[in-house]
C-alpha cells in the first residue's frame, strides 16, 4: 500500500513538473511576441502596424530587421477603378489567369489556405504569398519563395511587402490606381547572405525588376479591360471556363463597354 501511494505521488509529481514546463514554455511565448514590435514607417509612408495580428509581427520584425535588400518602388500607374483593383487583389489565382489567357505574362497562381496563395510567375521565381494586413489603403504581405536564373543559382528567401494604394484620375478622367510598393528581402542562403555587399546591387535590381513588372503587367491588363471588353470576356470564357463569380463580376464590371466599337485611340494602345 504504501509503495502504491509512493507511486501515485510521483505520478501527480511529474504531472504537475510537466504542467509547469508548458506554462512556463507559453508563457515565454507570450512574452516574446509582446516584445516584438515594427515601426510604422517604411519608405517614407506610414502604415498601421500596430493592426498586424500579434503572432505576425515576430515573423515581419525578423525579416525586416535582418533583411537583405531593401526596395520602394512606385507610385505605378494602374488603368484600373479601385473596385476592380482591389477585387483583383483579392482573387490572385483569377487575376493570373486573366493575364495568362490574354498573353500579358505567363502567371499561375493556386489558394492555398486563408488568404494564402501560391504563384508563379513563369520566369524562374515562384512560392507564397501570405496577405497579413489590409485596410482601404493598405496591404501587408509575407513572402516565401525562390528563384531560379542564369546570373544567380537557386536562391531562397522571404520578403515583407508593404503596399500603399490611392485614387487618381487621368486625362480622360478614368478612375485610375497608383501603387508604391516597399519589399524588405532576406535571403536563407547563408553563402549569398555572406556576400550581400558584392552581391547587392544584382540582388537589388533583380527585385526591383519583379516588382515594377509585376504591377505593369496589371496596368496593361487594366487597359485591355477597357479597350477590349468584349475580347477579355471571350478568353475568361474559354473551356475550362473560370468560376461563375468572377464571370458574372466581369460581365458587371465590362458590360457598360461591350456597346462600344472599341476602338484604340494611339494615345491608349496597350504596349
């Protein structure tokens, strides 16, 4: 009997061990994310950091403290109205298909979860893209990926993506977007990481070049929209078609044009 009670009383013992190590382990969790913190400013622009959901902002703060490159870009003119921009936004798998089908960029893109995508962009670079934040103005985003080319081998990294959205108007008065764009990259390639003062100026302009390429091919992807209406519903069209909500958004969105001869004033051709 009282070798059982000894037994028992170890048990409870390492019970209550193994229910402090967890508390001390959360609690050491807590206290880590209450210590991380970002700054508002990024490229001249402020941003709601203070919004970002507590167990992101550790994963923004490592990379942007210990970030690689640091790149703005922008404001980018986009020949979209801001109900279309941010419904494009907002839907990465049909914005790439869009641009597929009608030649601008050879984009894949997949959901992947809770507003979470992967991509492709055809062109060696490719991985996920995670929206932390958005607001009317404003996006957040956490990238992991990698990229592939004949300058640099196989590279891997994350990025946070600070993105600043306005309205504006054109000549014409068409509701315009103007985008700016600031990308903190980290490699995970400790080599490169070591080389970053010899590599940095390739590293840099390799990024760059992603960015403004990426927001030009949907400004032209805007002008087809207006200019072509009736071409960028046949390709949405095609089998497979896409998914019934984006049609009927796009016969919404077009629909006001499709009665034009779409003609293309040389001012307005897509480049």
């Amino acid at each position: 009997m009282n070798v059982a009670r000894g037994f028992t009383a170890k048990q409870g013992s390492y019970r209550w061990a193994m229910l402090l190590g967890i508390t001390l382990v959360l609690l050491a969790g807590t206290a880590q994310a209450e210590n991380c913190s970002l700054s508002p400013i990024h490229g001249d622009l402020t941003f709601p950091v203070e919004r970002i959901p507590s167990n992101w902002t550790c994963k923004l703060q490592t990379i942007i403290k210990s970030h690689t490159t640091v790149t703005r870009v922008g404001p980018i003119r986009v020949a979209m109205s801001e109900p279309l921009y941010r419904y494009l936004l907002g839907e990465p798998p049909f914005a790439a298909t869009l641009i597929r089908r009608l030649g601008l960029a050879p984009y894949h893109s997949q959901a992947w979860g809770e507003r979470r995508f992967w991509g492709d962009d055809g062109e060696g670079t490719r991985g996920f893209v995670q929206l932390v934040y958005a607001d009317e103005e404003s996006r957040i985003y956490l990238l992991d990926g990698s990229h592939d080319s004949r300058l640099l081998p196989h590279i891997t990294g994350k990025a946070v993506v600070f993105l600043r959205m306005a309205v504006v108007r054109d000549q014409q008065g068409n509701e315009d977007m103007d985008s700016t764009i600031v990308a903190y990259t980290k490699l995970d390639n400790r080599f490169f990481s070591g080389l970053v003062s010899f590599l940095h100026p390739l590293i840099r302009g390799m990024v760059t070049s992603k960015l403004q390429k990426g927001v030009e091919t949907v400004h032209r992807l805007g002008l087809v929209m207006r200019q072509q209406p009736s071409r960028v519903l046949r390709e949405a069209e095609q089998p497979p078609p896409l998914p019934e909500q984006h049609l009927l958004y796009l016969r919404a969105v077009l629909g006001p044009s499709l009665g034009s001869t779409e003609a293309i004033s040389p001012a307005n051709t897509i480049p």
